[in-house]
C-alpha cells in the first residue's frame, strides 16, 4: 500500500513538474512573440520611406539617420530624393563622366553607410565619375523602370547602369511586395501599360498588420506547424524568390527597350548588370540571368553578369562578401565596385579606365538634411 501511494506520488510530481514546465514554455512562447512583434520591423526601409501614389515607396528626401544599420552606417538622402549627401546638377559636371545606378537594395546598399555602397566605391575608386545612387529597397525592375522615367530623366547622365538581382523580375508578378501596394506592369497588345496606380494607400496600415503576423509567425505551436507539415522555408531571403512567368519577362523586355531608346535620344548608354545573391550562387545561371543574356543578344543592350566574378572566389571569400541578411557587406560593394569598373571599361568606349584605387573623397553635406534618431 505505501509502495502504491510513493509510486502515486511519484507520478504526480513528475505530471505537476511537466505541466509547470510546459505552462512556463508556453508563456515564454508568448511573451517572446509579443517582443518579436513589438520589434519587428518587416521592411526597414519603413524608416526613410514614404508612400508614392505613383511607385508604391520611395525616399523621403533631404533626410539623415545615424547608424541606421548599426554603428557608423548613415543613410543620407538628398533634396532629390537619392541616396547621396550631394544634390547634383542637371547637367554633368565639366571633366566628369556621369553614372546612374538604378536598381533595388542591393543598389541602395542595404546594411551599409553612403560611402561603402557600390556606387559611392566606384566614385571614390575613380574620381573621374559621379555616381548617382537611384537604389531603392524592395523594388522591382517596374518600379526602377518606373522611378527612373519619372525622376531619373531629370538628371544627363553619359551610363544608365540599370543593375538586377533575379528576385526583381519576380516582384513584377503582383500588385503588392510583401504586403506594400505597388504598380505593375503589363503587356496588353504588345503596349506596356501601368496598372494599379494610383497605389492604393495602405503604408501607414502596414504596422499593425506586420506585427501580427510577426506574433502569429513566431508563436512556437505555429513553427512547428510548419515544421510538421513540411511547409517551413529554407532560408527567410528565398521567400522573395520564386517563379517567373513569360507574362513578367515581356515586360521587362519591353521596359529595356524603352529605356534603351529613351538612352540613345538623351546621348548615354544603357548597361544592364545581374547582381548575384548569395543562396542562388549554386543555381547560376538563374532562369531571369539566362533571359539577360539572351535579350542583351537580341537588343544589342550590353550586358554585365557579376555571378561569373563571384564564382572565382573561394568558399570563405564568398562568405565574407555577404551580411547575414544576404545583402553585400562593405567588402562586398566594394568586389562589386571594382568588377563594375574593369566591365564597363572593357564594354563602353570611352569609359574612364580606373584601373588603381584612388583614395575615397568624402562628399559634401546636405545643409538641409534632418536628422532621426
């Protein structure tokens, strides 16, 4: 009988230790989720954009945050609306050879300062150019193509250098990137035409809905959901990444052709440059790298694809290259940097051979610029 009762006990103690233990995981759950969704910020760019009735988002312009992807990593940008601590001139400045880079975060140099982004190294590398950084994240070639027409133009430039990762082609699909309205492009009787504009205005309602999902995401019952049904992720960047129909390329296609004919009435050359991201490198050339190349054929339009040059880097090299948000580190831009001169030297006549380094020039303030803390 004493036997049975210590044995009773026993079980009661262990039963009581595991539910205690599993109520306390279960608040710790909780208590986690509501910090990851009071700290999510689901697209970064939230902090120095706005909502565009024309492209969805763009930069607030004349604006400066300190340390915006950590310590000494500023984000400036000017009166214009460019990531730069300069307002620039319609016309190219005498002596100089103008570059436009036109493109999505990878162009905007995500995760790292005005000075380590690859246009601002291509500057300070060749002080002969002036680049104007015409980056955005979260962009896809539509809203870039889109941007350009609209603000691009304003500026004589003598290279458009309109530079792509294979998730942009894959932005064009919807009328939304993550949930941020955007307009889309479509090929209706062989004419390119802008749908969903103007982008309904749903930006400032994006908090809320971010931070549940977050909560809802991060809740453990729901990972492991996943996990069970074998629905979970690979990694958080390919969630951008998927497949791209022949509707989106014809889109595309017909996008470069505009520009390519808009570049050659204004007197500079339209150069189109894949950027490689770090978990497609096994998967080189993509679907979108090989469409590059074969419209590059057709169209005369020249064509840069940097997966090549990361290809010859060792293992370590490569991983030195990336953040690990799969972004380019400051070492990263700068690989690209150096690659994007030797290209466009070899490809463009009469572009600036900048064969040495040249010590980095830091460029003018913006009076005008506020700042965020």
């Amino acid at each position: 009988m004493k036997g049975d009762s210590l044995r009773t006990g026993i079980l009661l103690s262990v039963a009581s230790t595991i539910v205690l233990i599993l109520l306390i995981e279960g608040l710790a759950s909780l208590l986690m989720s509501a910090w990851v969704a009071k700290r999510t910020v689901y697209m970064r760019e939230e902090s120095h954009s706005q909502y565009d009735a024309e492209l969805g988002w763009s930069h607030r312009p004349g604006l400066r945050i300190e340390s915006m992807y950590g310590d000494k990593t500023r984000f400036t940008t000017n009166a214009q609306g460019f990531r730069a601590r300069e307002n620039f001139a319609k016309g190219v400045p005498p002596g100089k050879h103008r570059v436009v880079a036109l493109g999505d975060s990878f162009t905007m140099g995500y995760g790292v300062g005005d000075e380590s982004t690859y246009p601002s190294q291509m500057q300070a590398l060749c002080p002969v150019l002036q680049t104007v950084n015409m980056g955005q994240g979260g962009y896809g070639v539509d809203q870039a193509y889109l941007w350009y027409k609209r603000d691009g133009v304003k500026l004589d430039a003598n290279v458009l250098l309109f530079a792509v990762v294979a998730e942009d082609f894959y932005r064009m699909s919807g009328d939304s990137f993550i949930g941020y309205g955007k307009p889309v492009l479509r090929v209706r009787n062989n004419a390119l035409v802008i749908e969903n504009v103007p982008v309904p205005p749903t930006w400032n309602t994006r908090t809320a809905i971010r931070r549940a999902r977050a909560f809802l995401e991060s809740l453990a019952v729901v990972r492991a959901g996943r996990w069970l049904a074998g629905t979970a992720v690979a990694s958080q960047a390919e969630q951008f990444y998927g497949f791209v129909g022949d509707d989106v390329l014809a889109a595309a296609g017909l996008a470069f052709d505009d520009l390519s004919k808009l570049s050659q009435s204004r007197r500079q050359r339209l150069v189109l440059t894949y950027l490689p991201v770090r978990y497609l490198l096994a998967r080189e050339p993509t679907r979108e790298a090989a469409w590059l190349e074969d419209y590059s054929r057709r169209s005369g339009v020249p064509f840069i694809n940097l997966a090549a040059d990361f290809e010859r880097l060792t293992a370590a090299e490569i991983a030195g290259m990336f953040r690990p948000d799969f972004h380019y580190s400051a070492q990263g831009n700068r690989f690209v940097a150096e690659s994007l001169l030797r290209r466009l030297a070899e490809k463009i006549p009469g572009f600036p051979g900048c064969g040495a380094p040249a010590a980095a020039r830091a460029p003018a303030a913006i009076p005008a610029a506020r700042t965020v803390e």
